[in-house]
C-alpha cells in the first residue's frame, strides 16, 4: 500500500497494484482499475517511485545492481 495526501490534508491508502492511470492536471488524479478516482498532491513521479518502491519489495521489480565500487 502506499500513502498519498487528498487535497484536503487526508492521507489514503492505496493498494499499486490497482491504479491503473497518474495524470498530472494540474492536480494528479489516480483512477484505479475498478474506476474510482483520487485527487492526490503528490506529483505523478512521487507517486511513480512509491509504485516502484512497493513493486521492489514484494518481488515485481529487481533492485539495480550495483558494481563493488557503488556505481549502477
């Protein structure tokens, strides 16, 4: 789940495995795969990196690999 701020201050709670679009008008409305929409203030790449972040922790996505010296 990640945590996102509605336009009222209100934190929701949303599962990324259900949005289904992150659009950027000037306000980011995520609709999810069932229809519903959240007027969000996060920007589309904040909620993008959380969508990832989530995706990295259950195994969708694989961290990058990091040569010895630190670097990608």
């Amino acid at each position: 789940m990640i945590a996102l701020t509605r336009l009222n201050g209100t934190v929701v709670w949303l599962n990324p495995l259900h949005i289904e679009l992150v659009e950027g008008t000037p306000d980011s409305v995520v609709t999810l795969t069932n229809g519903h929409k959240y007027v969000v203030l996060e920007d589309p790449e904040t909620i993008a990196s959380k969508m990832i972040e989530v995706y990295r922790r259950i195994g969708l996505v694989a961290a990058p690999v990091r040569d010895e010296e630190g670097g990608a």
